[in-house]
C-alpha cells in the first residue's frame, strides 16, 4: 500500500514542477529562442535574466519601482526600438568605452512602464547578428505578468 502512494506522489511531481515553470512572472520567450528565464525577485523588483543552454547570459530585464536614476548621453544612442508597448531607444553602455567590438554588440536601455514601474534592459550579444536577434526578441517582450508582480508583491 505505501508503494502505491509513493507511486501516486511521484506522479504528480512532473505536473508540480511544470507548474511552477508556467507560474514565471517573467515574460514568456518566442517558442525556438533557445533561451530559459532564470528570475530572482523581491520586494520591488523582478529580474529575468535570458540563459542559453550553455549558460551565457545574453538578454536581461529587471522590473523595478524605484527609477534606475540611469541617465544617457545622446552621443550613446543607436538604435530605436520597442520593449512592452513602450517605444525606446538603445545605448551603447558606456563599459563599451572605445572598444567598438564590444559596443557593436551590447545595449542598454530603460523604459518607464507605468506609475513606479520601469524596465532596464540590456543585452550583451556576441555578435552584431545575435544583438539583432536579441533586440527584436525583446520587442515581443510582455512584461504584464511581471509588472503586475510589482504592483502586488505577488
């Protein structure tokens, strides 16, 4: 009889597990990236970082409530975009200093989502071809789910 609960219990664990997956605050990946969210969130803010299978970081959102405060000069600026509904535009950040392979891949931005609520977001490519990638990725991007996690707490 035990041997029939343990199976029963067993059972129900891939659904358990799958569940917590579907339950990520952070926004969901275009099927085929190729990427897994890993999220840490707290009071305040929810960060999702994009991991590849070989455990490179490449594309990063962190939802907050404070302002990131993150002022950029225009001479950074690169690229237009969209992130959540929000129009945007990219940077170079300025770690890229004048190592232009460096800064032909990475970004950096912040969007102002609503009351209290921002997205900074940035992308460290290894190539101009993933930066692109990475960039039209990020303006499927819907951070609902996570935006509504700030407001609540939950």
């Amino acid at each position: 009889m035990k041997t029939l609960y343990l199976l029963a219990a067993l059972l129900c664990l891939p659904g358990t597990v799958l569940a917590q997956q579907a339950a990520s605050r952070c926004p969901a990946l275009p099927p085929g990236s190729g990427l897994q969210w890993d999220e840490q969130a707290n009071t305040g803010f929810l960060a999702c970082k994009a991991r590849s299978d070989d455990g490179r970081h490449s594309l990063n959102v962190m939802l907050t409530t404070r302002d990131p405060d993150i002022r950029f000069s225009r001479s950074q600026r690169a690229e237009s975009g969209v992130f959540s509904g929000e129009s945007l535009h990219w940077y170079v950040p300025e770690l890229a200093g004048r190592d232009e392979a460096y800064a032909a891949s990475r970004r950096i931005t912040v969007v102002k989502l609503g009351k209290d609520q921002y997205a900074q977001i940035w992308i460290d490519a290894e190539s101009p071809e993933e930066l692109d990638r990475l960039q039209s990725m990020a303006s499927q991007l819907d951070v609902s789910a996570g935006a509504s996690y700030l407001v609540s707490g939950k």
